[in-house]
C-alpha cells in the first residue's frame, strides 16, 4: 500500500466481536455512491394537500419479475406516515438539473412547500410522480419490514414515466451532490437538515 493513502481500523477490544461504532459506520457509507431520488406519497382520501416527500438514496431493485423496488425510510420523517397509512409511493429518480429539488425535499424549505416547484403529475396510485425525473416509478407497498430506526418498504411498481430528453444522475457521495457524472466535481450541499443523511 503506497505510504501516501491513509487508513481507519476499528479493533474490538479484547479480542471479542462487536459492532463498529454508528459514527464509524456513518463515515463508511458516505463513501458508497447513491442516486438521488424523491420519494412521494399521499394521505388517504386527500388531494394535493396531502402530498409528502423527501429525498433519499437508499432505493434498489429487487426483482424485475415480478417488478418490485426496496425503499428505506427513518421512521421520524413525516413522509413514513403518509407511506404507513397510504401504502403508496412514488420513486422520483433525479436529473442534474434537478439539485434544486433535492435540496428543497431534504430540508431546505418547509414539507407544505416542497411540492410548490416542478411539474408534478398524480399517478394510478395516486401518488405524486416529477414529470422531470429521469424516471418515476408508481409503486404500491407490499411488504413492510422494520428495521431499527427504519422501516424497509418492499414495493409492487404499477407504471413508470420515463423523460425523453438525455440527462445526468444526481449522484449523492461523501457529503456532498455531484452534478456531473464524468467529472465527478462535488456542489455544496445546502440542506444542513437533510433527511437521507439520517441513515
């Protein structure tokens, strides 16, 4: 190992095995790249007015037949209620050009206010979609698993809105977003609050 490249080891004390410590954890995941997505939902029997969302990077594929995505969400943000209750979400896969949406759905301005900017379309489900996302993903709750601070949502996909036009992910890394995913240069985060750092 070149003498330049600095290194952390957690040791468990006497030789016995533990978990490393959360902050430790913390660091070590801020290295694993995630795609920005907003995830939606709606209160039941509600319109417009009881939309939620936030923004988040831990969504993945789970099987493509049937199609089902995993989604986990702190059970502190207002969002996991309306996705308790409703059993519906949208997956809202970012663009670039859409670090301005990230910011407000992490933090950055009040949850009645988040859905004041974009173009937002109301799904099957009838959760909210982002018609700029690179791709949106109408999904309905089918399995519901708790899991420390979180809950893992395991999701049937009923539709999908995907852009026209080519664009870049928001790729979320170290702290920071990164806007273009060849040069990999980070932007300053502007949600000091943002609830995806709460994983």
């Amino acid at each position: 190992m070149p003498a330049s490249v600095k290194t952390k080891e957690f040791v468990p004390q006497d030789g016995q095995q533990t978990l490393i410590p959360p902050d430790l954890f913390k660091q070590g995941m801020r290295r694993l790249a995630g795609a920005c997505t907003i995830i939606t939902s709606i209160a039941p029997g509600q319109g417009r007015e009881g939309w939620a969302g936030l923004t988040a990077t831990a969504v993945t594929s789970v099987t493509a037949d049937p199609p089902k995505i995993l989604v986990c969400i702190n059970r502190s943000v207002w969002a996991h209620r309306m996705i308790t209750r409703s059993r519906v979400l949208g997956v809202n896969v970012l663009a670039d050009d859409c670090l301005h949406l990230a910011n407000r759905f992490a933090g950055g301005c009040k949850p009645e206010e988040r859905f004041e900017e974009g173009v937002w379309l109301t799904s099957t489900s009838g959760a909210p979609l982002l018609a700029d996302a690179l791709v949106s993903l109408d999904c309905i709750v089918s399995e519901h698993v708790e899991a420390s601070t979180h809950d893992i949502f395991i999701c049937d996909v009923l539709g999908m809105i995907q852009r026209e036009r080519k664009g870049n992910p928001l790729i979320y890394f170290d702290g920071a977003y990164l806007c273009d995913a060849e040069a990999l240069e980070p932007v300053a985060n502007k949600g000091e609050n943002d609830e995806h750092r709460s994983k």
